[in-house]
C-alpha cells in the first residue's frame, strides 16, 4: 500500500495575490498556482504550472460589474494546446440564464435554463449538444421533507 499525503504552503505576494505550493512526501514542491484576485477577492486568474514536466494551465475569470461570473478561460500546453472556455449570461432578475461551453473557439454545448418566477430556482433546463447533434431536456422537481 502507497501512501501519499498532499501538503500546501501558501505565500502572500501582494493583498491581491499569493502562490499556494502543492508538496509532495518528500516536501518538495511539484506543483505552483499563482492566485490573482481583484478588488471584490474573487480570483481573476490560476497559472499552474507544474515543476518536474514544463506543464503550464491557466485558467482566467471574468466578472460582471454585479460580480456574477460571465467567463471562465481554461488554457494549457500539456500535450497540444487547448483552450476551454465557458461563458454565462443572467436574466433581469440575475439568475443564470444561459451557459456556454467551447473548445478551441468551437461551441461544444449550450444550456438554457428556466427559473420559477416565485422561488427562483431552476424548474427545468436544456442542454444542446453541437458536436454530438443531440438535446437533453431536464425537469427539476424538488421535494421537501
């Protein structure tokens, strides 16, 4: 049996940014995550990279001014570059209306939901898949005990 337990140190940088340092058994650091934040401390930016493989992921967040996240970047160079990205829009009462998702610039799939107009929560959602051609149609019903 192998065990392994995972360690983190953290180092502040600045008041809007730190490096958290993944260690492993042998406390030597494998992995780095450099966390940007902005004014509201929401995180606006990961870069991972990975020490031992030149491995090196970014992953970008962007807000609206109400703070909701609208778009979340995924970048990396593991084995061919790759960018996933997820976009998201919010009616007027700023519940989640509608989430994107795309790989290397290509819608890959495409979720709309509908909100109650009285609990606003999500009654039902559906998912559009571009690549596969295919739909999911899902209702929520939730129960209380």
């Amino acid at each position: 049996q192998i065990n392994f337990e995972e360690k983190y140190q953290y180092i502040n940088s600045s008041p809007k940014q730190y490096k958290q340092q993944y260690l492993n058994d042998e406390n030597r650091v494998f992995k780095e995550v450099i966390v940007s934040l902005n004014a509201a401390k929401q995180p606006v930016q990961y870069n991972e990279s990975y020490v031992a493989t030149w491995i090196n992921q970014v992953t970008d967040f962007t807000y609206n001014a109400r703070n909701f996240l609208v778009e979340k970047k995924y970048t990396s160079n593991a084995s061919e570059h790759i960018e996933l990205k997820e976009t998201y829009e919010y009616d007027a009462n700023n519940l989640l209306n509608t989430e994107k998702h795309y790989k290397n610039n290509i819608l890959q799939t495409e979720t709309g939901y509908v909100n109650d107009a009285d609990t606003k929560m999500p009654n039902s959602f559906v998912t559009r898949d571009y690549i596969n051609k295919s739909m999911q149609i899902v209702r929520i019903i939730y129960l209380y005990q």
